[in-house]
C-alpha cells in the first residue's frame, strides 16, 4: 500500500465579497480536489491548538501525525535541521525574516520575496558585523533565514512579521524576558541594511529593500520519534519551504529537492508531483507540501489565492492521480495545514476540510471539496494529529466513533 500526504499550504479561506461571498475553495475549478471528496471522506479537522503559536510549524506536525503538546519546541529549530544547523542544548535558534519596514510599517514580510542570490550577501555582511561568539547567521532561502543564540532569551514574546502586513511596527517589537536584546540585533541590521549595493539596486528596479532583519518563532532541539518507528514506513517529504522539510528530517524522511520549487506562486507544481510519483517506486510514503495559497492568503492577492487552489489541484493533484491510474493500493489525505483567511492575511485558529480517499472504499456523499461541504458531512476530528493513524491504518472518524478498536494512542 502506498500513502501519499498533500498539503495546500493555507488553502482554507472565509467568503470574499470579490467571488461572490464565497471561499477561494469554492470559486476555484478544482475538478481533481472534488473527485476526490465524492469518492472519499470529507470532513473536517483542528490542526492548531489553544495556546500554542498559529502557525505552520504547529499545523503540518499536526498534519504529519505529531501530537505538537508533546514535540512542538520552536519553529526556527525545525528550520535549522534544514539548512544543516546542528543545534547544541543550550542554543536557541530564532527565525530571521528579511522584511522591509517604511515609514515605521511591515511593508512586505518577504522584501518582495527577495531571492536568495540577492540575501546571501545581506546575511554575510550580518553575520560580519553582528555576529560573535553568542551570536550566528544562516542563510536560508528567499526571505527566511536563521539566527542561533547560545543561550539566547528564550522566553520573549516575537510576533510573526506577516502577522502585521501593512501596520506599525511599534506595537509588535518582542517583549518579555531579554526583549532589549533582539529589538537592538533588529535595529542595528537596519542600519547596516538599508545602504547596502543590494537594497539600493532593489530601490531602482521598483522592488522593496531588505533593510531589516525579524526575529520570531524562537526555540531549542525538538525530541521526536521517527516515521519509520512509528508506521514503520520509509517515505519522503517535497517542499520549498525550510520549516517543512525540517519536520522532515527529524522525522527522518528522506528530503527531495526539486528544481523550480520557489514557495511562491511561479513553484514547479508539476515536477513536485512528478517528483512524488518516482519517490513511491521505491518508498511507500510521501508528503507534497504547497506554499503558493499561503503566500497569497498572507498577501491579500484574491485572484493569485484562487489560481494557485487551482494549479495545486490541476497540476500536483490531477498528476499524481493520472500517475496512480489503474492502480487500488494506494490512499490520499488532501488538506490545508490551517486557513489564511484573506481578509485577515495570517493564519485562523478554525477547521480545515479534509479528504481521505482510496479507490474503491467509502464516501460519504460529497459534492464537491470546500469548508462549507466539509462542515455539512459532519465529521469532525479534533485532534488533527490523528489524521495520519486513519491514512496509514485505513480507518475513519466513522471508525472512531463507533467504539473500540480505533487507531491506537500516539506514541
């Protein structure tokens, strides 16, 4: 049997007065996405939990069968397995946005989603000026980059920048136990930042500066086991983005790297699907991770939130699925990790709608894949970390709620 995980990052969405008062889901042609939910299980799922950060780092742990009260410690740390950073007991390790701040606003959380050729020599020159023997820069990729502080202030409260698109900053400096520490490493990149070659080039060619750093989503080495300890499972895991792809390693998850994957709305949908498709003949689990609905959830962009719905379901959905044609040993879990409601431009602590399907097993008289079709099958999964036991064992919520012999507890 083999498993496969797709993920459009964001995807769910509240009605918008420019499609009419409905979602992206609903205004998009999806024609893979619905197949799926008429042929399978829909329902809906909780992947963020009361107190703990509304993020992508607690969601796709959540989406990847990870309960986030027991291994969640930090989104930056997951970031840094990724990029090779091996992080030491004591070390907190911080994420670092280049953003772009004007007129004393988040002006873009992404620096127009700078490339990295363009960061690299921002981070070098961070790290020659600001860093020490406390203190280490990382490059990344794109925007999202990584800053490593031997017992660094742990415990201060950092707002994620895309949180505040479009505000003063002011309000949302990071607070708490050693707040003055970062809030003067962000000032002091600013004012190495804003003159560099790189920024005034940007400024010429019409795009926002990187002129400053943001620290957020602090946290130390998580303790996890691994996916194969516990399906006993060896798969994969196809993403652009860091975060995701660290979960993967510590869930040691073969990363796959594919060429024009970008997080953004112009990534290779097709070569990740592809991609995919070449992992199963040799493993027998992978997990798709698309960022393009999020990035447009977090930048207000309607018709790009729509577009990327229906790229992610004709180009990485509709391939894998043409892919699989002919065969009946395989199951799907389709889902959002969390919504990123575009009248809110960040992410929502709500339900999102999920399919479960193999050819051939039960459905429960879906019309079509979107949040209101989703509520109205009246499935509901509160933990969402429990996906995962129902598409490796092949159960349902349905299952669960009939009484013993469900999925056994999480390890």
């Amino acid at each position: 049997m083999k498993f496969i995980l797709l993920v459009g990052d964001g995807m769910a969405d509240h009605p918008h007065p420019a499609l009419g008062d409905r979602t992206p889901l609903q205004a998009a042609s999806t024609p893979n996405l619905d197949f799926l939910a008429a042929h399978g299980i829909l329902g809906t799922a909780h992947t963020l939990l009361p107190g703990f950060p509304l993020g992508s780092d607690v969601a796709n742990l959540s989406v990847l069968g990870y309960d986030p009260t027991r291994y969640y410690s930090g989104r930056a740390p997951l970031e840094a397995a990724n990029i090779g950073v091996e992080l030491a007991p004591s070390d907190v390790a911080f994420r670092a946005n280049l953003v772009t701040i004007l007129d004393g606003k988040m002006s873009d959380y992404s620096s127009g989603h700078i490339t990295t050729e363009e960061a690299k020599p921002l981070i070098k020159l961070l790290g020659q000026k600001l860093g020490d023997k406390k203190v280490s820069f990382y490059l990344g990729t794109s925007y999202r980059h990584l800053v490593v502080w031997r017992s660094g202030p742990l415990d201060a409260r950092c707002t994620p920048p895309h949180d505040i698109s479009g505000r003063e900053i002011a309000g949302s400096m990071p607070q708490g136990p050693r707040h003055k520490e970062i809030i003067r490493l962000m000032e002091d990149s600013k004012f190495l930042l804003e003159g560099h070659e790189v920024n005034r080039e940007r400024r010429r060619e019409g795009k926002p500066p990187a002129n400053m750093i943001w620290l957020w989503g602090q946290g130390k080495k998580p303790s996890m086991p691994t996916f194969a300890d516990r399906y006993r499972l060896g798969g994969a895991v196809i993403s652009a983005v860091d975060l995701v792809k660290g979960i993967g390693i510590y869930a040691g998850l073969q990363v796959i790297q594919v060429p024009g994957a970008t997080g953004y709305l112009d990534t290779n949908y097709v070569g990740k699907a592809e991609a995919a498709l070449k992992s199963l003949k040799k493993q027998d689990f992978v997990f798709v991770h698309v960022e393009a609905p999020d990035e447009a959830g977090h930048n207000g962009d309607v018709a790009g939130k729509v577009r990327a719905i229906e790229d992610f379901d004709r180009l990485v959905v509709g391939t894998i699925l043409q892919g699989l044609q002919g065969r009946e040993d395989f199951r799907i879990l389709v889902l959002p990790d969390h919504p990123t409601p575009l009248d809110m431009r960040t992410h929502a602590d709500e339900p999102v709608p999920f399919i479960l399907y193999q050819p051939g097993g039960r459905a429960n008289g879906a019309a079509a894949y979107s949040e209101a079709e989703a509520k109205a099958r009246g499935y509901h999964v509160e933990a969402g970390w429990r996906l995962m036991d129902y598409l490796i064992l092949g159960r349902t919520p349905e299952d669960e709620a009939a009484g013993p012999g469900g999925p056994p507890a999480h390890p």
